[in-house]
C-alpha cells in the first residue's frame, strides 16, 4: 500500500520525478501540519539535497 509510505520509504520508479515528488511530499506535509521526528526531518534534507542537487 504506497499511500502511507513517504519518499523516505518509497520513490517512484521514474528517477526523473523522484525531485519534485520529494518536493511535493514536503510542501503537502507542511501544509497540513504533518509532525516528522528531527531523524526523519534530516534524512528528507538529505534526500532532497541527492534527488534536487541542493
């Protein structure tokens, strides 16, 4: 089941999409107020800085 899974468990298989699905998956989660552990928080920079070369 992807719906309850975040990037930081699953990407999409199109490695051209993996940015800005990290991306969204961020802004969505602030949006709603979506609490992430300081780890997961990390390792979501982390990903974005691999996947968005920031």
């Amino acid at each position: 089941m992807k719906g309850v899974r975040g990037p930081l468990d699953r990407l999409p298989p199109d490695p051209g999409f993996r940015c800005q699905y990290v991306l969204r998956f961020r802004r969505i989660a602030a949006s709603y107020g979506l609490v992430q552990s300081a780890s997961e928080d990390r390792e979501l920079v982390a990903l974005t800085g691999r996947l968005c070369g920031t």
